[in-house]
C-alpha cells in the first residue's frame, strides 16, 4: 500500500475552509483514479484542551507508488492539487510512502 498523508493547518476560517473541503475538494479527490482509500479526520483537542497541531487531516491509499503516481498524474490529481490554493492557504504538509499493516 502506498499513502498520501495531507496535515492541514489552522486556516483563519475554519468554517469556510470545510465548506470549501467537503463540497469540492473531498470530491475532487474521490475521483483520483487508482484510490482504493479515503478517510479524514478532524482532531479534536488533547485531553488537557490543548488546541491540535492540525485542522484537518486526510490519508489517501494507493495499491503502490505506481498507482500513485498515475493517479496525481491524471488530469483528477492534478485539478485536486490546483484546488489547495483555493482554500488551503494557511499551509498544508504532504507526505508520502509506503505504508503496511502491524
């Protein structure tokens, strides 16, 4: 299996950046040809009401980095990637890599 692992900063407006995920982002990536796997995560505070060190985070799976690749390379990965800039400006860290199952 190979990940894309997205860890989405605090945007200035939490409200509007999820309307903006759910209702074209989300949707934009589910269309990414090889994806096998999908999930998101919205962290919610640590047990002392600390604030997470992320807003969101998303974790596509892949078969392998072929899959992978092919799948970013398509014309759906590379709308999703040009999407980021329409609602992820406070920054977001991508990391990617095999992943297995313990």
């Amino acid at each position: 299996m190979f990940q894309l692992t997205a860890l989405y900063n605090h945007p200035e407006d939490p409200a509007a950046f999820d309307r903006h995920y759910d209702g074209v982002h989300a949707p934009l990536a589910k269309k990414l040809p090889g994806l096998q796997r999908y999930v998101v995560s919205r962290p919610a505070p640590g047990p002392d009401g600390a604030k997470p060190d992320y807003h969101l985070v998303a974790i596509l799976e892949f078969a392998d980095a072929a899959a992978f690749q092919a799948g970013m390379g398509s014309e759906e990965g590379q709308a999703a990637v040009a999407d980021l800039e329409n609602f992820a400006g406070a920054g977001v860290s991508l990391l990617t890599g095999p992943a297995d199952e313990v």
